[in-house]
C-alpha cells in the first residue's frame, strides 16, 4: 500500500501514515488503502472457504492500527452480500503481540531447538 502510494505521489510515507493521509482525506491515500482492506478482505474471505479455520489472526504493524478491524469487517460484509450462498462468517481478531509476534515466535523456536 505504502510503495503505491510513493510510486503515484512521490511521498516517502510510511504505511501507518498512508492510513492517517487517508483519514485527513488524501483521495490517492484512500484509494490505496481501500485497495489493501479490499484484497486483504478477499484473502481472508477465500480462507474460510478453503481451509475453515475457527478464526484469522491478523499481525504485523498493521495490526496496530485500531480501525483494521472495522474496515476489514465492513469489506467482509460487502463481500457476503455479493457471494448469498456463503454461509459461513470468517471470524477476524487482531493477535494479542501484534507487530512482536514473529519476533517472539522465532525466540520460542530458538529455544525449543537448542532443547533436542
């Protein structure tokens, strides 16, 4: 989202400050992170479908932002209303370590390998 953005103003922002430009109004900033929620969205919808998970864990830095969860959920919902005979909801949570995940994961597989 954030390369996009650059690539079409020529800014140097940062993802989390494409989300703020989009905020403040910035039409390119809109477009492109409706862009991202929109594919983001699709990716999650087609996940539910093809493996049925019991929930998506979203992580990263993205997760931070405090109106994913809401643009994400009404995308979910655009999506449901085009697809009626889809019957099951994917149920979408933001991961408790959010952007420290990864990071905590690759400490937890560290120490669990120097065990054996």
């Amino acid at each position: 989202m954030a390369e996009r953005y650059n690539q079409l103003t020529g800014k140097n922002y940062s993802g989390k400050e494409v989300f703020e430009a989009a905020d403040t109004g910035d039409e390119v900033a809109v477009e492109q992170r409706a862009i991202m929620i929109t594919c983001l969205s699709k990716l999650i919808f087609n996940l539910q479908f093809s493996l049925d998970p019991e929930v998506i864990i979203l992580g990263g830095g993205i997760s931070r932002n405090p109106k994913l969860l809401a643009l994400v959920n009404a995308e979910l919902d655009e999506l449901e209303k085009q697809n009626p005979d889809a019957k099951l909801r994917p149920q979408v949570v933001v991961g408790q370590y959010r952007n420290e995940a990864n990071l905590l994961g690759a400490v937890v597989n560290f120490f669990n390998s120097r065990e054996r």
